[in-house]
C-alpha cells in the first residue's frame, strides 16, 4: 500500500493509547526505510533461471494481473482503485520504472520505482509471486533494484513495508541495507469488503464488520 510521508492537519499524529477502528476498515501499521548509499560489497551469484525486462510502455490489464498474483495476499489495491486514466498516466510517466522479473519465460515478480521526487528513489513495489517465495529469487530482484536504483543521481532509496506483508519482509529489507526512520498508520476500506479483492485471501487479517 502506498504511504505519504506527510504529516498534516487531514493526516494527524495518532494519540497515546489505543484508537478504535470502524468496522469494515482496517488499520495498518507501516514501517518506512531508507538507505543514503549503496551498500558496499558485490551482489550474490547470477542467476541465469532468471531475468529482468522494463515494462517500457505498460499495458495496465497485463499489470494489474501481475499486481494481483503478487499482491493479493498482502492485500495490495491501491493500483486496483485507480482509474484507468490515472494508472495509465502514471505509469506512463518517463520517471516511473517498472521491471517484470520472469522465470522460465513466465511472469514472476515484479519492482516499481519512482523517481519523481529530485535526489532520490522509492521502491513503490517489489515482490515475487508466491511459487518463487524461498527459492532465493526475492534477493535476486533487490539485487536488480540496487543496480537500477543507484544507477541513476539519487542520495536516497526508500521504501515502506507494513504488518500485512510477508511476515520476514521487513527483516528482508534491513539486511539488504535499509534503515528504519518512520512509524505510521493507515487506515482504510477492507478491500475485501468493498469487494475490489475477493474475501478468501489475506486469511491472516481478520474482517471485521
């Protein structure tokens, strides 16, 4: 899920102790990392099971569906909502980069970088499908978001994870270099209730209505 950095008077500090959150909704707790520089040492070894191709003029109905299969158990729908017009506009945009990782000639992950904001990078989306999680292929697409990421003028990459993904993805991203900065809660529609993601998945998040 997408996160603004932002803190403002229509997106307040949460008060001490505990908030109630209205049935149907769903309250996530966000991580924010960053890294000011590369990491030094040389990535791990090629993988030649593997490669990367930039989707160089995105066809939204092929990108949802990666979205999904990637993204649906950790109830990813930002891109899901969005209009047509909106999604094709920004992926359109010349600064936002995706990738399509695919093994054996199939689709299987994915990374989204934005580099709009001057000096740096956000790692908007990065994940692997759900047969490739364990077979070392997540660490192969960071080491691709490294390359990519730190090839161009940036001083920073960053990112967010929150409690509604993979349970080890934020160990992943502190060893891969990033630094923890920021707490943050989200609160929005279950997806599962308004019906844009199906009501069987994410069975690890209660609905509550």
């Amino acid at each position: 899920m997408e996160t603004n950095e932002t803190v403002s008077a229509s997106n307040p500090v949460l008060p001490i102790g505990y908030s109630l959150v209205p049935k149907g909704k769903l309250a996530n707790a966000v991580t924010c990392l960053e890294m000011r520089e590369r990491p030094a040492g040389a990535p791990s070894g090629e993988r030649p099971d593997l490669s990367l191709e930039r989707m160089s003029v995105p066809d939204i109905a092929t990108y949802r569906q990666l979205f999904r299969a990637i993204g649906e158990e950790w109830m990813w729908v930002s891109r899901l909502v969005m209009s047509d017009e909106e999604l094709t506009a920004t992926l359109g945009d010349p600064k936002i980069e995706v990738h399509v990782l695919f093994s054996g000639g199939k689709p299987s992950g994915m990374l989204e970088l934005d580099f709009r904001q001057a000096g740096e990078c956000e790692l908007v989306f990065f994940g692997v499908t759900n047969d490739m999680i364990g077979t070392g292929a997540g660490r192969h697409l960071m080491n691709q978001v490294l390359s990519i990421a730190w090839a161009h003028p940036i001083e920073r990459l960053w990112l967010h994870t929150c409690h509604f993904d993979h349970p080890n993805a934020l160990t992943f991203y502190r060893r891969s270099g990033f630094t923890p900065y920021a707490f943050m809660v989200e609160v929005a529609d279950d997806p599962r209730v308004t019906g844009v993601l199906p009501r069987n998945v994410a069975p690890h998040i209660p609905i509550i209505e």
